[in-house]
C-alpha cells in the first residue's frame, strides 16, 4: 500500500524534536526555557500512544531502581517530583509514564501523539520532517533545526546463530517480553548479559520449568564501589569514542559490570544466576551448548541489547561504512542541522539530562546563526 499523499500545509517550526522520553523532554524543557514557545516554535512528535517514552512498554515487573537509578527530569523538582520517593511496588513503566504526563502538563509541551516520523530529509535550507498521525495522515514539517531523540526501544538487536531459523519453539526479544507466566513450565533459554536477561531469569525462576542462561563473555560482577564509578565513566567515554568514529555504538554494561543487588546476590546463591559460554548453534528443539551438551528449550528470550533507532534518518545518508552516525556532543558532524540526544555516551537518564541543557544552547546557538 502507498503512502496518502501527504498535506503540504507547510507548517514551520524553528525546531521539531522527534521523541518526548528522557532525552527529547530534557532537550524540550531546555528549549523552552531558553525562549522556546512549545507548539509553534518548538515542536514535539512521539508516535508511541502515551507517556514515558520506552519506559511505557517495559514488562509488568520491572520496577524502578531494579538495574540503575532513574535520574529526575530536569524541571521535576519544582513539581515536588522525585523518582526517589516513587512507590517501588509499583511497574516502572505505570510511575514514569505518570511522572512523564504531569511534567509534559506542567510545563506545557504540547506533545503530539502518537505521529510517527517516517523521514527527515533536507530542504533548502533547512530539514524536511514528514510525518504520520494514526489515522494515517500524512503531513510535513519545515524545520530550521531537528533534535532526534528517537532512543532504541524501536530496534532490538538479535544477533545470528547457526540454525536459528530451523529451532521449532519460540523465539521472543526484549520488547516482546511481557511477563513470566507466559513461560510456565517450559524450558527457556535466556541470552545476555545485561540486565533485562538477569530481571528474566529471576522472574522466571519457580515459574518455568527450567532455565539456562548464556552469554558472549563471562558476565562480570561489579559491588558499587568507586573503582566501578571509574569503569562506569570509562564506558561512557567509550560510547563517545565510538559515537565521534561513526562506529556502531558499544554495550554499555560490556564496560562497566552489573552491580550486584540484594535480589541479584540471593539469585547467585541459589544458582539462578549461573552464566555459561555462548551455545554454538540452534537445533529444531533446542541449543547445543559449546562442549557439544544439547539443551532441550522450548522458547528462547533474546535479551541481546539495542541499536539506536535512526531509520527515518535514511534519507540523510549519515551511516558510515563503520556502521555508525558520526556525533561530536550531541551533533551530526555531517548535517550540522541536526541534533541527537540520548545518542552513544548520553544514552542513561543522566546523560539524557545533560545532553538537555547542552544541546539546546547549541540548537539556539545555530537559530542564531541561520
Ligand atoms: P526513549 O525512552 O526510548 O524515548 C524515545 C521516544 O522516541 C519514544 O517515546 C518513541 O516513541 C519515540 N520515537 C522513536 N522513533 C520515533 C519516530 N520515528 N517518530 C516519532 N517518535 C519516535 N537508564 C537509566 O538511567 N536507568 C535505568 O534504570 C534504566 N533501565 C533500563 C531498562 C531497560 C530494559 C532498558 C532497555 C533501558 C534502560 N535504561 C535505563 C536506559 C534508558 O532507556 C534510558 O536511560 C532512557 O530512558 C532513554 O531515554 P530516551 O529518551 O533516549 O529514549
């Protein structure tokens, strides 16, 4: 089916932003303080259904704090809002898409949703951003500027192993994963070695009927302490490395360990947590580990990480031939009219707050200068 053709209303925006989670709301609530009118100057596009960009769509039993601290949006204060005095016993994804919709209300961000983006391409002198309502309404934005804040929740990445195609049972990845009871009584396989594989297998510990946990490298255990705040920084340097390279973003936790947490503690000692190399490939009914053992599954989670979702930027032409999008702090280095937030070293809830304030001063920086 083609696309309706689209309404050539030709709205105009000095910036349209493309994503309202952490990043694109920091960048957003910057915007405005700088002078920004949410609306008309500014405008914000998010083609999820409701708040709390990604958080909306994690898995029932994710809580808050269960991996990393989520940091406050900046602006919360002033609200009385603070993730600190959330109730945990609530899903993470129902409190951030709460503390997400009273902040778009308060300050009045005018959010758009859901409409999707389906490209950006350049026009003149500045960006084309065409969209599509959920009626299927085609429209397009003329924007002096565009900060992507599109995050990765939109493109799991599984990788590829032998045979993967011929195993019979179910094969479900991290966007895909709502609760354990879907797995009952089955034998699951779980690969990854972050921390959405370790919330699964707990989860599914007395649920299933059997687990087995594999992972690329040997999973490496940090306790807190300030040697790992230093690996922590180290990966984020990594991340912007690679990002100012053009080279496909590394895994963060590869750099900095999994803090070991009460719960994550008690799954170790009760043998939960028990992290084998790698199985070599796929039969129909299961995995063949690496010393040639066949371990009968009947599905198999993917918990395998994220590439940044940046497919409406194809028209742009920024991948390099590494894989990546060259960015030097928060900007394309090869259309110095675009902007990404949450992108390589600012991809946390910290770094999507700094990437706030940095950006916008540059975003207002170049309206000057345009
Ligand atoms: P997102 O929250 O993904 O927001 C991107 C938004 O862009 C979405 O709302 C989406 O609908 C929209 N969008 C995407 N493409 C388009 C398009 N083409 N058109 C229109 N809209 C579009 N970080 C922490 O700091 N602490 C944690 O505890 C933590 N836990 C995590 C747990 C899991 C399972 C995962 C996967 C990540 C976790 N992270 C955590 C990282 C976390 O995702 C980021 O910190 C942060 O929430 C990402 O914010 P973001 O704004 O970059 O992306």
């Amino acid at each position: 089916m083609t696309d309706p053709t689209p309404t050539l209303d030709d709205q105009h925006a000095r910036v349209v932003v493309i994503g309202a989670g952490q990043a694109g709301l920091s960048v957003a609530w910057h915007l405005q303080r700088l002078g920004l009118v949410p609306g008309t100057d500014m405008i914000v596009l998010d083609r999820a259904p409701s708040t709390g960009g990604a958080w909306q769509f994690r898995w029932q039993a994710l809580r808050l704090g269960a991996a990393h601290r989520v940091h406050d949006l900046p602006g919360m204060h002033e609200m009385g809002l603070r993730f600190d005095d959330a109730d945990r016993a609530r899903p993470a994804r129902d409190v951030v898409g709460e503390y997400y919709r009273r902040f778009e209300q308060h300050h009045d961000l005018r959010v758009r949703r859901p409409v999707q983006v389906t490209s950006v391409e350049r026009a003149g002198s500045g960006l084309c951003v065409s969209t599509r309502g959920a009626d299927g309404t085609a429209t397009r934005i003329l924007a002096d500027v565009v900060v992507n804040a599109s995050g990765t929740w939109g493109t799991p990445f599984v990788p590829w192993y032998p045979g993967r195609d011929v195993f019979g049972g179910r094969q479900v990845d991290t966007t895909e994963y709502r609760s354990a009871s879907a797995f009952a009584g089955q034998d699951v396989v779980v690969v990854g070695g972050g921390t959405s594989a370790i919330g699964f297998l707990l989860e599914l510990d007395g649920v299933a009927r059997s687990t087995r946990w594999f992972t690329r490298r040997p999973m490496m255990w940090s306790d807190g302490s300030a040697l790992d705040v230093e690996s922590a920084v180290g990966a984020v340097a990594e991340q912007d490395r690679a990002a100012r390279a053009g080279e496909v973003l590394p895994s963060i936790v590869s750099g900095t360990g999994v803090p070991v947490s009460r719960r994550i503690r008690a799954g170790l000692d009760r043998g939960v947590l028990r992290d084998e190399p790698m199985f070599q490939r796929f039969d129909e009914d299961g995995v063949v580990t690496a010393d040639g053992e066949h371990v009968h599954a009947d599905a198999v989670i993917w918990a395998t990480g994220f590439r940044a979702d940046l497919r409406h930027l194809a028209p742009l032409h920024l991948r390099t031939a590494k894989g990546g999008v060259v960015v030097a702090d928060g900007r394309s280095e090869d259309e110095p009219r675009l902007f990404l937030a949450g992108y390589g070293p600012q991809a946390s809830t910290i770094g999507a707050n700094r990437a706030g304030r940095r950006i916008a001063r540059q975003v207002m920086a170049a309206l000057d200068a345009s």
